[in-house]
C-alpha cells in the first residue's frame, strides 16, 4: 500500500503550481512544533503520575535526541522514497506517539510516555522535520531561504498553536482546571483526553500536507528561471555532492560547527527568558518585571523566533548564505555584550536585545538547508540536513547545561541579579566567536566529493523523470 | 505560476487558508500573552 506514496507516483503533473507545497510542508511542521508547547501540560503530568520534574522533562529530552537521530539516519530513506511518503510515515510515528502516552496516562505507566510521545514520536519529528525540505528546494531553486525559511517558520509556529490549544482543550476536558491559577492541574482523564485529541487532530492536519505534497519533474524549472544565473555566485554549486561523501568534506563539520554555537547561544536566552528578564530588573527583594509580564516577553520572544525563521532566511536569497550567517553571529556576538554590560539600564533595551538574539536563532535553523544546497547541491541535501540537525540535539543539551553551570554557581534563576548572567552571556559571545570562524572557513566543496554528472540528475536520484 | 485548473486555484485557497488559521490562531493568542509584557 506503501508504494502509492512512493516518489515515481508523485512527480507533479504540468502546471501544477509550486505554491502548494509551501502550505503542504506547513502543515508538516505546524504539528510537529507541538514539541516545544509540552511545558504547557507539565505540571499535570507530574502530578498525576507523583514524578519528579526530571522524571517529566526526560519524555521531551527523548522526543529531541529522537529528532536528531532518526533525522540522521533516516534522512537517504527520505531521499530516496520522496516527502509523501515520508510525511505519511512521520504523521503516524507522531501521532501514534500521541496515543501510546494516552494509554501511558490512562494506566499509570510512565515508560508507555517515554515509549510512545519520546521514542515513537521522536521519530516522527526527525522524519517529518526533514520530509519536506528538499522537496522545497527542488520547488524553488530561484528562492530556497524562502521556501525553506517558510517551512521552518511552521516548527516555531506549531508550538504557539498548542501552547494556547492545549490549554484550552485541558480547561474543556477538566472544568477544575485553571491554568491562569498557580498549583492547578488537569486531572489524568482531561490529560489523556488531550493526547488523543492532539493524536487525532495532527494525524488529520499532517495528511492534508502528503495530499498536496509533489516533487517536481526532473526538467522542471520555474518561469524565467535561469540556473547559470542562480549558479554563478561563488558559493552555489551545479555539482552533486552525496549525503556519504558530504560528511567526509570539512564543509558539512564546519556548517555543523555554525549549527551548534547559533543553536547553544539561543538557547542561552530561551532556555532562562523568563526569570532572566525578572532577574535583570530586580531591586532589593523583588523585580521590577512582573511574572505575568515574564509571561509575556516569552511570549514575545516566540514571535521574533518564528519570525527571524521566515525573515532572515528570506533575506538570505539575496544577501548570501555565508553573509548572513557572519550577521547571525557577528552581531549576535555584538548583541549578547550589550545584553551582558547595558541589558540592565533599561527593559525596552533588554527585550530589543533578546528578540533580536532569538530572531538570528531561528534565522540559523531555517537557512541551513540553502546553505547545504548552496555547497552541496540539491541531490541528497535532505539527507546531508538530517545529518547535520545532529548539532541541534547535541546543543540542546550543551547549551542548558553551560547557562546552567554558570548560574548554578552564582545562585538560584529568580533570586539572581544582572551581575549572575554575565559569566554565562559573555561564555555565549565565545560560543558565537567560534561558530563565526568556522563560518569564515566555509569554502566551495572541493571537485573530488563530486558525484559523476549523471547520478545527480533525477532519473537515478529516485525516478523523478516521467 | 501556470494554472489552468479552477479546482487548483481552490486547493490553493484551501490550503493557505488552513495553514494561515491555524498559524493565525497561534500569533494572536502568543500576541495577547506577549501583550502582558507591557500591561503585567
């Protein structure tokens, strides 16, 4: 049955327009997204099975680690099989992860959470992450930072879908529950309720995006699209380079470099926002910064994320790839001194500072993959980003655990001062410093990683040619 | 963009529309919490 998804049978028909795909692959990450809005139902879940925070925050630990891998490993099956069916086998692992933690809830076991929602679902984020993204490129060759900066803009936008979403599903399904009231949980029956809901729901969203989903014909180009144009700049590439060979090139380990620092210093901002920001405007026992205003500059901080994915990968179209990531860490170096010696003079300045930090790390997610197609070509390049999104779940866990160490030393995040970030922000500037040379270093990829002109073509790539 | 067919232009349709609900959705409501930053 499988093979009615299969590459050769989605090759679009003439004047099928490429401005399907863009919402097709939206619909993929709107709903895998979901994994940064797990914080919303956390306290449930610790409540109602008597676990411990960590014990909790493992199941979403999982879910990332899950990401990077089954993104690695299963990026030339997402090549060679094609986005339909790809997205198909991510709505299922994703939603079948949504139903596994549902029974995990309804009896009592915790190991069917990190069974279904962290493993299953893990997979389905990794495979659904990447399904559409060379598809996008192969769409628009003349504009690939905006095709890919949309689909990517769609991961931060799914978690502010169900942020709001789950609160309000948990408020209809338990009538106790306020989620404005500190110390309030949903009750288990309202939790699993919502894992089926969201399970059901996405599975429905995700099937519109593999129903739309096409790749185009081999010999297909956009009207008035002149590859030797596009292909002259110096960083973009005519050659094929495979996902084997890519990792082989200090190219791909340099862009995985640029990965990790613009990914760790985010996260340095992300991962404290709310008691940093309460932190840096406290005066004698309490803040300047109320928790409900914490509250909302997260809030603001999601927006600039999402925002900074579609922007500054947009602009990247016309500004160059390696330009724009000697803005995302140039100045993000720039920004995060600022932030650690004027951030506290005044709480405009503070938030200015920290939405433009965060715009340049969703910037650095969503222009990766024309980055990747720049040096490597459009041959395996899902596949070469799979590889690379392993920087992301290696900086999810280096990130925290550097702001951590730092702050942990100088005390407790909400009963800090200014003076306690700075050793972390200024580490950041270092992190940053790092991934700017690295980038600085990135050159053409060298003619012997080259695959033989005929293999790049889509006729042996997957059967594209009708 | 070529497009002959009127049942594209309202896939189209279609598609943008639940797309941007849904993304439209999401802004507003993380637009209204971001709000408390000025008013909380």
């Amino acid at each position: 049955m499988l093979s009615a998804l299969d590459r050769r049978r989605t090759v679009a028909p003439p004047g099928y327009s490429r401005w399907l795909i863009p919402p097709a692959a939206l619909a993929i990450h709107l709903c895998i997204g979901q994994v940064y809005a797990t914080s919303v139902y956390k306290n449930s879940l610790i409540a109602h099975f008597d676990a411990s925070q960590t014990a909790i925050g493992v199941i979403f630990s999982i879910a990332i680690v899950m990401l990077g891998l089954s993104a690695a490993v299963a990026g030339t099956w997402v090549e060679r099989n094609g986005p339909r069916k790809a997205m198909f086998v991510s709505a299922c692992f994703w939603s079948v992860g949504f139903l596994v933690g549902a029974v995990g809830i309804a009896t009592g076991q915790l190991w069917l959470l990190y069974l279904g929602y962290g493993l299953l679902g893990g997979i389905g984020l990794g495979i659904g992450y990447i399904s559409p993204v060379s598809t996008l490129i192969k769409w628009f060759p003349d504009r690939p930072g905006l095709a890919t900066g949309l689909a990517i803009m769609g991961f931060g936008g799914g978690a502010m879908v169900a942020s709001p979403l789950s609160r309000q599903l948990l408020t209809l399904y338990d009538r106790g529950y306020d989620p404005d009231a500190a110390g309030s949980t949903a009750s288990g029956s309202a939790l699993v309720w919502l894992f089926v809901t969201l399970g059901v729901g996405y599975f429905l969203v995700m099937m519109f995006g593999v129903a739309n989903v096409r790749v185009p014909a081999a010999d297909w180009r956009p009207a008035g699209f002149d590859p030797a144009r596009a292909t002259a700049k110096p960083m973009v590439t005519t050659a094929s380079v495979s996902a084997a060979n890519a990792v082989r090139t200090p190219q791909f380990w340099l862009l995985w470099v640029v990965l990790f620092c613009n990914v760790t210093a985010g996260i340095g901002i992300l991962e404290q926002a709310s008691p940093m920001i309460q932190d840096f405007f406290r005066e004698g026992g309490g803040s300047a910064v109320s928790v409900a205003a914490a509250g909302g500059f997260v809030g603001l901080l999601s927006l600039f994320n999402m925002g900074g994915r579609f922007a500054w990968s947009t602009a990247s179209d016309l500004i160059g790839r390696k330009r724009v990531y000697v803005l995302y860490l140039g100045v993000g170096m720039v920004m995060y001194v600022l932030l650690a010696s004027v951030g506290r003079v005044a709480t405009g300045l503070f938030v200015l500072l920290a939405c433009v930090i965060v715009s340049f790390y969703g910037g650095g997610f969503a222009t990766m993959p024309a980055y990747l197609r720049d040096l490597f070509g459009t041959y395996q390049v899902g596949a070469i980003h799979g590889r690379v999104l392993t920087a992301w779940s290696a900086a999810g866990v280096a990130g925290p655990l550097i702001v951590n160490g730092f702050l942990d030393a100088k005390g407790e995040p909400g009963t800090l001062t200014a003076a306690g970030y700075r050793p972390a922000l200024l580490t950041m500037v270092g992190v940053l410093a790092v991934g700017f040379v690295a980038n600085l270093l990135v050159r053409p990829v060298p003619e012997r990683f080259h695959e033989p002109t005929a293999v790049g073509s889509g006729e042996v790539e997957g059967g594209l040619a009708r | 963009m070529r497009d002959g067919s009127s049942g594209q232009v309202g896939r189209l349709w279609v598609s943008w529309l639940l797309v941007g609900a849904l993304l439209g959705y999401g802004v507003v409501e993380t637009v209204l919490t971001a709000a408390r930053l000025f008013t909380g």
